[in-house]
C-alpha cells in the first residue's frame, strides 16, 4: 500500500512498460555477467596456508579443522553470533545471523559440488542443538574452542571464511562480511565465492579445475547418488535444450 507522501513511477500502457522491462533486462545481464567475471577473478585470488591446529565440538564429538570438512574438498565457515551477552541469549542468536541461517539452501546440493557448509559459533552443543530445534535449522553448526574466530577476522559478529584442502594442509582462499554476508543463503551464490566456483564448464576457470556440464548434476536434496546418474534427467534435459534451439549440455 502506498502513501500519499509517495513519489511514485509513472503508470503507463502496456507497451510502454514492456519497453522499459526490456530496457531494464538488458542492464540486468550485464550485471550477471559482471558476477561471472568478478567470480572468475575470486577463483584466481591467491591461497593463504593454514599451518595452526583447529579444533571444534560438534554434534558427533570433537573435530579438527581437516575434519570438519567431512571429506569434501571445500569448506565455507559462517561464524555466527550466538553466545552469553549477544541480545536475545539464550533464546535467540544473533538476529542478522538468524536471518541468514533462515535463508540457507539444503547444503545437499552443495554438498555434491565437493563443498561443505557449517555454522559456527561460541555457544555450546547443548544451546545449539536447543536453538536448531527451536528455529527449524538443519546445518552442521559446530563450537569455536579455541582461536579460529579471531584468527580469521570475525572475533564477533559475523562472517563468512572460505578454505580448500589438499589431503591434511588447508588453505584459505576468501573472506566476506558484513554487507557481502547478506547475499549468502544460495546454493550459487555459496559456490561462487569458492575457489573452484559452480565447477561447469561456461566458467572462465583456471586449467584443470573440475568442471562438468550445467543442469545435469541438478537433482532432489534428497536423491543424489553420484554412482547412478539419473538417464531419465538427461532425455528431458536434451529434449527441453533442443526445443530452445541450444547444444546439448
């Protein structure tokens, strides 16, 4: 509902707003391929070596950090602020990082991307466990015992640190927060800050970096299965790719 204090858009006929919706499209994917190429730039930033020993509670026990990475080749850390003296303790975290936990997709999908998705914060298993029930959440969210927080720039508050691992040596590879932590929530905007990004093959990638073709490895959160592709999936893909006049992915 508008006031009268409102200095509102025109109202204009049909054509005319097509026109301008047009006129706006146009200025919309030259900002997405803006995204594409700043993301290709953030797949090339320099990795910084991780030489300290981590460790986290979390539900199944203690962790190290190699560990919470739960065998996957990528990690995004969200430290969130819940803890004795944030406002609303013990009920509530953080309301800006609630809102981000409650915009977080089914990290299934990122999970097949390689990529592991955790909350983490000072509170203890005990008042995590109570706060994920409460709000419905369902992502890892692991406590910090030692350092970790401060180390990588998010002695309070919130950010979000993004790290890569070769076998045992973890590296990290970008940092965001404030502002650039209220875009998270996404599946795609989750690997684009990662160093091997959404890992298809229209990416502007370093050489050799994992890549395979969009759409494809789309699926239910709950029915991957790397080791039986779904066939079916394909024949409708490449019908509905074929009925747009654009090669098979």
């Amino acid at each position: 509902m508008t006031t009268p204090t409102m200095k509102t858009p025109p109202v204009v006929s049909r054509e005319d707003w097509a026109a301008a919706h047009q006129a706006m499209l146009v200025k919309e994917k030259e900002f997405t391929h803006a995204r594409d190429r700043l993301a290709a730039e953030r797949r090339r930033m320099p990795w910084l070596a991780v030489d300290k020993t981590y460790r986290f509670e979390t539900a199944d026990g203690p962790k190290s950090l190699v560990e919470i990475f739960e065998g996957r080749s990528q990690l995004i850390v969200y430290r969130a602020f819940f803890e004795p003296g944030v406002f609303g303790w013990p009920d509530n975290a953080c309301r800006g990082c609630s809102m981000v936990a409650d915009q977080v997709a089914h990290t299934a999908h990122l999970n097949t991307r390689d990529t592991t998705l955790v909350f983490a914060s000072r509170a203890s298993q005990v008042d995590i466990a109570r706060l994920k029930a409460a709000k419905g959440w369902s992502m890892p969210w692991h406590t910090i015992t030692d350092d970790f927080d401060a180390d990588f720039d998010v002695p309070e508050w919130h950010g979000t640190n993004v790290f890569i691992r070769s076998g045992e040596q973890v590296y990290r590879t970008y940092f965001i927060k404030s502002r650039g932590d209220e875009a998270m929530g996404s599946t795609w905007s989750y690997l684009d800050i990662t160093p091997l990004g959404r890992q298809e093959v229209w990416e502007d990638s370093p050489a050799g970096y994992p890549q395979t073709a969009p759409y494809r490895w789309w699926n239910w959160h709950d029915a991957y299965d790397p080791s039986k592709p779904d066939v079916a999936w394909g024949s409708v893909l490449d019908e509905a790719l074929g009925a747009l006049g654009l090669d098979k992915a």
